[in-house]
C-alpha cells in the first residue's frame, strides 16, 4: 500500500441532498477498482482510495465537479463509515438493513484498503449495536405504513395496495398485515408477489394489474423502482374521480413521476417526507456509540499505517526464515518418514508459528508494541 494512501467518502445525504439529486447520483455512479458505491433511499455515498490524487480532482474524474457534497477523510471518513453500519445514521436509528448494503457495497471491490474498512465496519456496526444497546425492529417500511395509515380515515377497514415485493415491500407489508382490511401486492414477478402475499394472507397481481386494481382500494404503498412507468397520469386520473388516494412511495428513485406527483398533490409522499425514528435511545447512549465509532476509527487506521505494515511483515517474514531453517534441519534427521508424514510435519511447523506470530502481530497492530522493546 502506498504511504499516502487515505480513505474519502463523499456524502449525500436526505440531510442535505434533495432527492432528486440523489436520484440522479444513483444513475450514474457506479463501484470501481478504487472506491465503492453505497446507495440507499436516504444517502448515495462514495468511499475512494486516494493516493496522490486530490479529493477534488477524484471527484471531478467521476464526473461530480458540479454536484455539491460533504466531503470526509481519514478518521471522520471512517468514523462515518462505522455510524453508518452500526445505524446510527439512519432514519430509523439502530434499522439492520444497512448493514447486509454496507456488506453489498464491500463485495464489489477488491481494493485492499476498502475492503480492509468494510469487513471492519461490519464487525464495528454489530459491536456498537450489541454493546449499547442500539437496535430497532422498525424499518422505513414501518415508517411508511405509519404515514399512509395517517391519512386513512379508517385504517382497521382499509384496503391497501403494495407496490413491489423487495425488501422494502416486504417490511411494508409485514407492518400493515394485522393493521388494515385487505392488501394487495403487485410485482414485476407475479410468482414472487403471490410468495409474499401467501405469508402475509394477501393478494397477489401483476403490475399490468395495477389500473384495475386501483379502483378498489384506499391508499398505495410503492417501493418499486418503476420511475412513473406504472403509477401513470393516465390511471391515476381515472382512480382520483372517486376521490382522494393517499400515496407513499418509498422507492429511490421515486416510482411516481412528477406529473403524477402534482396531481396526487398533498397526498403523495416520498421517502423524504417520512420523520425519523430513534425509539427510546437517549443522548448519552447515541453518544458512547459516536465515540466508539470513533475509537474504533483510530485503532483501523492506526493499524493501517506504513510503519506497522511493515513491521508485521518484517516480524513474518524472519518467523519463517527461522521455521523453513528449523524444519529443513529437521527433515534430514526424519529421512525415514514417509511423504504423507513429512507434511504432517510441515503444515504443524506452520500452524505453531503462525499461532506463536498472532498475540504479537495484534499488539502491533491494535497498540503499536513495538517487536524489540514491548512498549507503546
């Protein structure tokens, strides 16, 4: 790894994005061999190896020179980095889904430093989750289910129609289950519609199905990426004749277009309009989990630096020197084992040393001990 190797993560967030912009972002931003995407409906967020390169020259290469955003590095980068998996950055404080897409952003780079920084985002966020308590079973499905069922006269009779059986579709539904009349759920995949409506106890169509369906229900639901290609002007027009009908659309980008949008009017809502949720986690407790994100930021890219990389490699490689030499020596005196015994032999040196090598090795790399004195 160069020695000016560093970590930048641009940010946009529902905080200080508009949606469009994001929508926007997640068109054209994609992985690549030095930094990975990370893209929910509330942020799109590039974290990039930076050597040499400029943070404003990085961004200008993939093609955001006019797209304003918070710009992070170093230990914020990766402080930010860990809120994020551990949920503290999200709308509902503590919500697991963001760390199965942190873990999709990390398999789509092989950048040793980025992968390093994901792999221990996902052991922090679990850490921080389990040792402050900061965990929620609400979702923006939740959220989303909540808001809808606000603007419904008459929630226990309602019927609701879900648009999209993805994982925000499912949440969704698994909140409105026991909470409406009568769901219905519409799918690209009608097959997999109809396995999520038979665990729920709704019912299953096609998006070709949605027009007729519209006539029969209350408020919709959408988290589908569809972009207007289903919610049209056209149906809604026919739907809004016999009155009002509520819409939440929790997709990004958005699955109402914006004709459609203004004439749903004050009845439509995005994943932007949604409010947060943080349960009952006081001050102090999101506090202590900043900060051990923050610890746990310092101790990464401590462990990261030069001087330790090749400390670890020095004290590696001498450890070999010395076990090939002890074992070569060995082998003449054992002339008579046979060849399945001489491995025997050869991977038990191997495991001793590298058994030896792993107490020293996680002191220089979590306290800086150094090999020769023991000391800070």
């Amino acid at each position: 790894m160069a020695r000016t190797a560093r970590i930048v993560a641009f940010v946009w967030h529902q905080r200080s994005s508009a949606i469009e912009t994001r929508e926007r972002l997640m068109d054209g931003l994609t992985s690549g061999s030095d930094r990975v995407v990370l893209a929910t409906c509330l942020r799109v967020e590039v974290y990039a190896a930076a050597e040499a390169l400029e943070p404003s020259r990085m961004l200008a290469d993939i093609g955001l020179r006019a797209v304003e955003s918070e710009m992070l590095e170093g230990v914020a980068a990766i402080t930010h980095l860990f809120a994020v998996a551990a949920g503290l950055d999200s709308t509902v404080v503590g919500e697991p889904q963001i760390l199965s897409q942190v873990r999709g952003a990390a398999a789509t780079t092989r950048h040793p430093l980025l992968v390093a920084a994901l792999s221990r985002a996902l052991y922090v966020g679990r850490a921080v989750r389990a040792q402050c308590g900061v965990s929620s079973t609400r979702s923006i499905g939740s959220l989303a289910v909540d808001a809808l069922l606000s603007q419904v006269s008459r929630p226990g009779s309602a019927r609701i129609l879900v648009i999209g059986a993805g994982e925000m579709g499912k949440l969704a539904l698994r909140a409105l289950a026991r909470r409406v009349d009568t769901v219905v759920v519409a799918n690209r995949d009608p097959a997999r519609a109809a396995a999520l409506a038979e665990a729920h106890g709704a019912r299953a169509i096609g998006l070709d199905g949605v027009g007729a369906v519209l006539a029969e229900v209350d408020a919709v639901l959408s988290a589908a990426d569809t972009r207007g290609a289903v919610l049209t002007t056209t149906i809604l027009e026919a739907r809004l004749r016999r009155g009002p009908l509520p819409v939440v659309d929790i997709a990004v980008p958005r699955s109402v277009g914006p004709e459609a949008r203004a004439l749903l009017g004050a009845a439509y809502r995005s994943v932007d309009d949604l409010p947060g949720s943080r349960g009952k986690l006081p001050d102090h407790v999101l506090a202590i989990a900043y900060a051990r994100c923050e610890l746990e930021a310092q101790r990464f890219l401590a462990s990261r630096s030069p001087e330790r990389v090749a400390a670890i490699r020095a004290l590696r490689q001498g450890a070999e020197a010395v076990r090939a030499a002890k074992l070569d020596r060995a082998m003449r005196r054992l002339g008579h084992l046979t060849d399945r015994d001489r491995r025997v032999v050869e991977a038990l040196s191997a495991n001793l040393t590298n058994a030896l090598l792993h107490e020293p090795i996680v002191a220089l790399r979590e306290r800086g001990v150094t090999t020769e004195t023991g000391s800070r």
